[in-house]
C-alpha cells in the first residue's frame, strides 16, 4: 500500500497511522484476516510444522492441523477483549470480576486475561481493542461481497487502495439492498 500510495502517487498522508483513526479498524482487520488469504489451507499448516521445528518443538502435521481447529474454535469468541473494555467501564465491573469472566467463559488463560484488563484499562487503548475483531468482521463481509471465488482479489485491493471502514460499511449494505459492488 506504501508503495503504490506514497512512492508512486505521492499521497503522504497514507503514510501516518493515528491510534484510534479509522483506519486503525482497516489495518488490524488486514492482519487478523490475513492469514486466510495469505496462507490458504495447507500452506498455513506447512509454515505451522516449520514454526514448530524453529522453536525446537516435537510437532508434525497433526499437532500443527489441531493447533489450527483449536484458534478456529477460538476465532468464535475473537471479541472478548471488546466485552471485557464493556464490562469494565460501561457495566462497571470490577477487574477481579472481568479477569475471572475472561478466564471462564472466554477460556483466556490468567496471564493473558490480567494483560487484556491492563490493555482495556489504559486511557488510549480502551477503545482500540475493538479494532481487532470488528476490523476482521467488516473486512470478512466486504471481502465476500462479491462471492467466494472473488474475496482474494478484494481482500488485495485492501492492500494496494486506501479504503474506509464507513465505506465500506456502505457498500455492503448497498449490496444487501442489491446494488452493485464498486471493486
């Protein structure tokens, strides 16, 4: 995006990311969204069993495919972060209460859970948690607007064209109203 949009058209003002701007929902739904386009299928599986070999870890195609099923499963609770920043400041829950919610019913083990409760309670990153899982949403639903054969190019056109989370918010439901998809 870098380089088509700053070198080659001088746009550089694509060149700064501000926390908390809309394009921050934009750039973390790239990277949680990624891997389904980047790595398809086996591929992933491949690069898993050769990140488990550098780390010195026993690992084969098996472990590397339920490591797999298991961040899918995962993937189902992928806003839990979001919850925990309401529970904390909306509901007014208490830490110890929002840590032992992330362990039981997000399945975060403890260290991870008292490292999201600190992310949530720091003044600029509070809101930013939902950048995560609401970028990967809107960026899963404006991929595959267009059908599944065609979510590749769209999600690449994300990397090379300076789009924004309302547009394409519009453009979706343009589509659930049966327009036509612009990209």
């Amino acid at each position: 995006k870098e380089a088509r949009l700053v070198r080659e058209q001088g746009r550089l003002e694509v060149s700064l990311l501000l926390i908390n701007a809309p394009e921050c929902y934009v750039s973390e739904g790239l990277a949680e969204l990624g891997r389904t386009y980047a790595l398809p299928g086996e591929a992933w599986l491949e690069l898993l069993v050769g990140a488990f070999a550098v780390a010195g870890v026993e690992a084969g195609a098996d472990e590397a495919a339920q490591a797999q099923a298991i961040a899918d499963a995962r993937r189902s609770i992928r806003g839990a972060g979001g919850d925990a920043a309401l529970l904390l400041h909306a509901e007014g829950r208490s830490g110890g209460e929002v840590h032992a919610w992330l362990v039981d019913a997000a399945l975060h083990p403890p260290e991870r859970a008292d490292k999201l409760i600190e992310f949530v309670s720091h003044p600029l990153w509070r809101t930013y948690v939902f950048s995560y899982a609401g970028g990967q949403r809107l960026l899963r639903a404006w991929c595959s607007l267009d059908g599944k054969a065609a979510a590749p190019a769209r999600f690449f056109l994300l990397l090379t064209e300076q789009l924004t989370p309302s547009g394409m918010a519009e453009e979706g439901a343009g589509a659930a109203e049966g327009a036509e998809p612009r990209a």
